[in-house]
C-alpha cells in the first residue's frame, strides 16, 4: 500500500504541495480580512459574507463557460499566472477608497479564474502521481487545505489587529505572488492533456459529454448535494453558538482532516467502493441531534464525527477519474470542485434565508435531514456494477 512518504517522494508532487498551501493561505487570509474591511465600511452583514463567499458562487461561472481550458492550457503557465493575477487583484482590494462595486468584480473575476485553476491544479496532481496514487495524493491536498484554513484564519485575525484589513491583504498579495513563484520554478514544462483552443463551445460540449453519462451524474450529485447541504449546516455555527462558533469550525477542519488522513491512507481499495454511502450518511447524522440543542460537550463530539464523513469526496472522486478518459479530467475534476463550492454557497444562503423564521438548531436539523434524504436517494445508483468490483485483467 502506498503511504504519504511514497507522495512526496514523486519529484513534481512537491512544487504542487507548495503552491496550493500558499494559495490556500493566501485565500483564508484576504478572505478574512476583506469581509472585516467590507463590514466596517458598510455595516452590512450580508455585503461581508458576499465579499468571503461570493468567489464560490462566481466558481459556477468558470465551470459552465471556460472550463475546457484546464485540459487546454500548459499547466506550469496556467498556475504560476493564476497565483500571480490573484495577488495583483488582492493588492487592488487593498487601495483605500475603492468603490464597493470595483471590489466585488474583482472578487468575482478571482472565483472564475479559480474554478479552471482548480481543473488545471488537480488534473496535474493525477498527471504527475503514479498509477491509483490520485485518492492518497488529494487526501494530502485536503489535509493541508484544512490545516490552511485553520492557520489562515488565527493569522489573519492577528494579522488584522496589528495592521489593518488592508495591511493584511497586501501580505496575502505577497503570499500569492510566492506561490506563482514556486510554480514557476519548481514546477517542469507539460504539455496541455488535451489538443484545441478552449473556448466556451467546447466547454460546454465536454460538460454535455461528462453529464450525459449516468454513472458520472451520479457521481457528480453524489459530491455536490450532500456535501453542500451539511455546509448549510456549519453555515449557522455562529447563530447557533455565536460565543463558541470559533471552536464549532475549529472540531470541524479537525474531523475533516482525521478523516482525509484516514480515508486517503488506510482504508484499502477493495472497501472504497462500498464506503462512500455510509460516509455521506456520516456526514449529516450527527446534526439531526442539534434539534434537541445538546451541550457544547457532547456538540462538539457530533460535529467533529460529522465531518469525518467529507471524506466520502475521496472515493467519489477516485470513482470519477475511473469513469472518465484522461483527456477529461482536468474539466472533470475542475466540474466537481466547481459544482461542489457552488452548491456550498446557494446551501449557506438557503439555511440563512431560513434562520430568519425558525432557529438556527430548528434550521441545522432541517438541512441534515434534507442531506440524509438525497443520500439515500442516490444510494442505489452509487452501488458498484459488476465490472467495477470484479474489473478485466490485462
């Protein structure tokens, strides 16, 4: 069995580990501090949580329009210019005095350029990995994600105290700048997988070509729906506890990342088939017990079990690259990450919209319920066939 040693022994496999950990600082830190410099310029709670989170929803955006780029573009080019037109628009969100319109073009216009960066990111990961290395090599992706998150959120927030929003969103513009860098020097010259001009016909042709397989949109529903869903939930940590919300996110980066770490190294091949399902159930159980609002003890047990089950993403996605041909799967994988923070996002505003009449508990317990609920709907259909448990030998 591979281990996460065997990963970082791949040569390309490192600058790739670099550069996402800075991007993935980069994006916590100015997320943080532009929804604080957009909350003390307007006072408006829903223009601060568009400033962090409306980049998600432009993700949609790239994904239907230009996504047949991240199979077309040379993927050293394509991440090193990414990471660096992000830390000159992040330098741009820091000029005192611009217009609040002017900053929110510029936060939608990073979303789309992120969502084909995805494709290209992760294309590149199950280029450079050997053969069924991809679930362990993005199980280490997603471990550093969360340990980002964490980092990047208890940085910023001192960072934000000692020098301003504005201040950090220049460091954040450094840390991006650095991570263009090291893609630029650590990464090796690629051809693009795929051959063609990406435009928005073909990107819609492959997503029509992707979605038209019944496997693949099972798939594809499987990582977006349930997931989103239970966002919705963490979305109203700060209505439900808003004196312990930072510790409700904080159990849950950890769960997550104990269950990437355990998913991704030590469940063997032959039970990643049959996991997914009960791993999405594991996702959204744990917050149906939130409607009797149990002790903070006992909450962060359930939410740190919980999100233990995000680690169904895993297999999902190990299943995906089985069902699509190799010069697809920069827009395949670019399609989920994608689909998935759009999801998240419309989730998030869907439980807001209904805290507003019922309680946040009330809530919580009404978006596992509807998680739990399309998981076994999909359940039959997510069952391996016949050829997938038993496949040819060459």
């Amino acid at each position: 069995m591979l281990t996460y040693r065997d990963v970082f022994r791949v040569p390309q496999f490192g600058p790739l580990f670099v550069t996402s950990a800075l991007q993935g600082a980069a994006s916590t830190t100015s997320g943080l501090a532009l929804g604080v410099l957009v909350f003390t310029t307007t006072g408006s709670p829903l223009l601060s949580a568009l400033s962090m989170f409306g980049a998600s929803l432009a993700q949609l955006i790239g994904a239907t329009l230009l996504m047949s780029a991240a199979d077309r573009l040379p993927p050293r080019g394509a991440l090193s210019g990414a990471a660096l037109a992000f830390g000159l628009g992040t330098a741009v969100l820091a000029v005192p005095g611009l217009p609040l319109p002017l900053m929110f073009a510029v936060v939608l216009g990073e979303g789309v350029v992120a969502a084909v960066i995805g494709g290209v990111r992760y294309g590149l990961l199950n280029e450079v990995l050997p053969e069924n290395a991809y679930l362990l090599g993005r199980s280490v992706l997603n471990m550093c994600s969360g340990t980002m998150q964490i980092c990047g959120y208890a940085a910023g927030g001192v960072l934000i105290a000692v020098l301003s929003p504005r201040g950090t969103l220049l460091v954040a513009a450094v840390l991006y700048a650095t991570g263009a860098a090291a893609a630029r020097c650590g990464l090796a010259r690629r051809a693009p997988r795929a051959t063609g001009r990406p435009s928005v016909g073909e990107t819609w042709r492959t997503n029509a070509l992707l979605w038209s397989s019944a496997p693949r949109r099972r798939v594809y529903l499987a990582l977006w729906l349930p997931n989103g869903l239970v966002v919705g939930c963490e979305s109203l940590f700060v209505p439900y506890r808003p004196d312990q919300a930072g510790l409700l996110f904080a159990c849950a980066a950890l769960g997550m990342l104990a269950g990437d770490t355990v998913t991704g190294r030590y469940v063997p091949a032959r039970w990643r088939g049959r996991l997914s399902t009960p791993l999405l159930l594991l996702l959204a159980v744990p917050y149906l017990l939130f409607a009797v609002r149990p002790g903070l003890p006992l909450t962060l047990v359930l939410v740190t079990l919980a999100s233990a089950g995000f680690s169904a993403s895993l297999l999902l996605q190990e299943r995906l690259l089985t069902l699509t041909p190799d010069t697809m799967t920069g827009q395949a994988l670019g399609l989920h990450s994608s689909g998935m923070l759009a999801v998240q996002g419309v989730a998030a505003v869907l439980a807001g919209t209904l805290a507003q009449h019922a309680s946040a508990a009330t809530v919580i317990a009404m978006m596992a319920t509807a998680s739990v609920a399309v998981t076994l709907l999909l359940a039959p259909g997510l069952r391996l066939s016949r050829a997938e448990q038993h496949p040819a030998r060459s």
